[in-house]
C-alpha cells in the first residue's frame, strides 16, 4: 500500500485524529459527483436526484458489508461519530436509566452522558481499566444492576491504543438484558467489526479516519429491534404530508440534505478498505506501532503509554518525556522536522488518568495505512535528537 499522492514534504503520523491522504479513488468519486450527480438525494424523481439517491444507499451497502449488517437501511448518516453517539446516548437513554461506560471514553461519550445525568437524572458508572487501558468485562458485569439499560464502550482507546474486548461486552450485555453502544472511531477500517457476532446494539462510526474517506461523514448503526428518539426533525423527502417525523429508516434520522459529494468518497474509502481488508491494514499499522515502540523504550527519561510491547493495540503511540512539556515536543517536531503529530489531552481527560498523565497531557503519533516504515523511523529519530539536545 503505498502512499498515492498527497504533500511529500510532511510526515503525517495524527491519523487517530484525521487520516491523511486519502486514496485517489476518494477524491475522482468526489469530484465526479460535483461534476454530475450532486443534486438533492430522495427530493426529486429526475434523474440527477435518483443519481444521488442511489449513490447513498450503495454507500450504505458497502458499508453494511464491512460491518457484516443485515440491512444496510438500519445504517444512518452523520457528520461525525460525535454526532452518531450523540443520537445513539441521548436517542435511547430515559430519566432514571443507570449507563455503565469505561474510564477510557472520549469525551464524545463522557459530555452527553453527563448532561444526561444533570438534565434527566441518570446514573453512571465509569469502569476503571488498568494503566495500560486494559478492561476486565468482569467489572463491567459487577456494574450492572436493576436500572442499567445501556454499556457505551470505545473500541479502543484514542490515547492508550488499548482494545476493549467489544465481543464479551456484548456477551454479558445480552445475558443481562441491556443494550451496547460502541464508539468505533479508532477501529472502523483498521480491525474486523461484525455487528451481529460481537452482539453490538449500536455502532458509531467516523468516515474521515480509517475509513478514507472526508471530514463531515460517518454513521450510527442502529439494531433493527432497537426504536431511537431522532435528535433533528425536519424534511427527510419522505411522508412529507406528516407533521410527525417519518419512521421508515433511515428517513427517521436522516433530516435535512444530505453530504451526497462526501458520502461518494467515503464509499470509495471503505470499497478501498474492502479490497485491501482491514486485517492486512491493521497487521501493517501494528508493525509500524511495534517499531516505533522498540525503538523508542530504552530512551532515558521517556515513557510509552498503553499497552507493552507485543501486544495488542491499534496504530496509536503515545509518550511523554521528563522535563518536556508534550505540546513543545510537538511544536518542535512540526516545525523543525515536519512531523505532525497530536500533543494534549486529546479529548480524553478520564484515559490521563489512568494512565497517570491527567496533569501532563502526552505526545500521540498514529499511523495510517499509507504511513511508510521510513517515516515511522523519521519519528525516532527525531524524538531521540530533541530529547537529548535537552539533555
């Protein structure tokens, strides 16, 4: 998989955050839709209208494929996973309901559980993980009780790089009678998801990170049994003569027009990711991740977070350094080295403080599928040379 086009004068390792560049096959499926199908999806009968419709739902086909979804109609557009999670938590949830989550969530789950909790009353519990975001399903299962109606789990940590075991989440959700909403946003493209086999109610899932394609796409999966209260009500293009919102899928979450030029690229992205098949990508970042690992442990004064060497994790590594401070780490690399990487707390206070890192924020480098072994060897080398020219 080599990198097709794109600024050669940068390393880009903030992949968690954005990948970068897309396929060429993303941007010619964006620009012919421009060119000639970008009219109103489901809003008319001529044919530039039905060209657009149709380029939806083949998106949704191909994504249905890659996560092993039934009906690609019970698949849902967003902007983002934040908006998706946002439908899926605040759609579902009902006063009194008591939510478990991880201590490792991203504040796209965090924020609108807790305004749940002082708007509605809900109860939550954040099951605390191990340093290195390792969670035991067990714990979970202890958290359970008579008012849990919902488990919200990242699949992997945007920080730690950490993978939550989602298949025994959706165990023990099913055997308990409760539903599982996982956010997907690091792994989506980059590990296998199959819906039904992992017992996964509801999946967000963002479409400018592993799966290629631009900003402002992504989706939430919504199990066939499962009602949502839609967040947005307003023209859908169907049963217009109703006051009330329709309740076909995907009509019921989809108000208001539809990024028809994005979602054309994000289907050229996941047709891409089905092709070179997430387990190929995910087996290449993995290498890259263990080599920048290896590398960088016997550097005095500098500790990687997640988990060790050898072990499981998405195509995250993050780090912090005594005695400098991660944004001046990140700021040196960007402008003295033209490596961009992501350096804060990265929407994720509750992962710093399992990591130990809540006071400090850390450096994360993430690699992409285009991501080459020379650039991930430019990291090290660079982050040796700043950490000794303080030395």
């Amino acid at each position: 998989m080599q990198k097709e086009h794109g600024r050669q004068d940068v390393i880009y390792l903030d992949h968690a955050a954005t990948s970068w560049p897309k396929p060429q096959q993303v941007l010619d499926a964006m620009y012919e839709c421009m060119q000639h199908d970008a009219a109103n999806p489901g809003r008319g009968s001529h044919a530039m209208a039905v060209r657009a419709s149709r380029i939806l739902f083949d998106t949704r086909k191909a994504l249905a494929k890659l996560f092993r979804i039934n009906n690609p109609n019970d698949i849902s557009f967003a902007l983002n996973t934040t908006g998706a999670l946002n439908q899926g938590i605040k759609g579902f949830v009902k006063p009194g309901d008591h939510v478990i989550a991880t201590a490792v969530e991203h504040n796209s789950v965090r924020r609108p559980l807790e305004y749940l909790r002082r708007t509605i009353g809900i109860q939550i519990t954040y099951v605390e993980s191990d340093e290195m975001g390792h969670l035991e399903p067990k714990k979970v299962e202890e958290a359970i009780n008579s008012s849990t109606t919902l488990i919200v789990a990242t699949h992997s940590s945007n920080l730690l790089g950490s993978i939550i075991p989602i298949a025994d989440l959706g165990e023990l959700a099913r055997k308990h009678g409760v539903k599982l909403l996982v956010d997907a946003a690091q792994t989506a493209g980059a590990l296998d998801i199959d819906v039904g086999a992992m017992g996964v109610d509801m999946l967000a899932f963002p479409g400018h990170k592993g799966l290629l394609g631009p900003q402002g796409t992504g989706g939430l999966y919504i199990h066939p049994e499962l009602e949502l209260e839609p967040l947005i009500h307003g023209g859908t293009g169907s049963q217009s003569e109703a006051v009330e919102q329709p309740v076909v899928r995907p009509d019921r979450y989809e108000s208001g027009t539809q990024n028809t030029p994005g979602l054309a690229g994000l289907k050229a992205g996941v047709n891409y990711i089905l092709q070179e098949g997430a387990a190929r990508i995910h087996d290449r970042e993995w290498q890259l991740t263990q080599y920048i690992m290896e590398q960088l442990l016997p550097v005095d004064g500098l500790r990687l977070l997640g988990p060790a060497l050898g072990k499981p994790r998405t195509g995250i590594v993050s780090f912090v350094v005594d005695g400098i401070d991660p944004s001046e780490m990140g700021f040196i690399l960007d402008r003295h080295y033209k490596i961009a990487v992501r350096t804060g707390f990265h929407c994720t206070p509750l992962s710093h403080m399992q990591a130990g890192t809540e006071g400090t924020g850390a450096v994360r480098a993430s690699v992409g599928c285009f991501t080459t072994e020379d650039e991930a060897r430019s990291l090290v080398e660079a982050v040796k040379e700043v950490i000794q020219q303080y030395r």
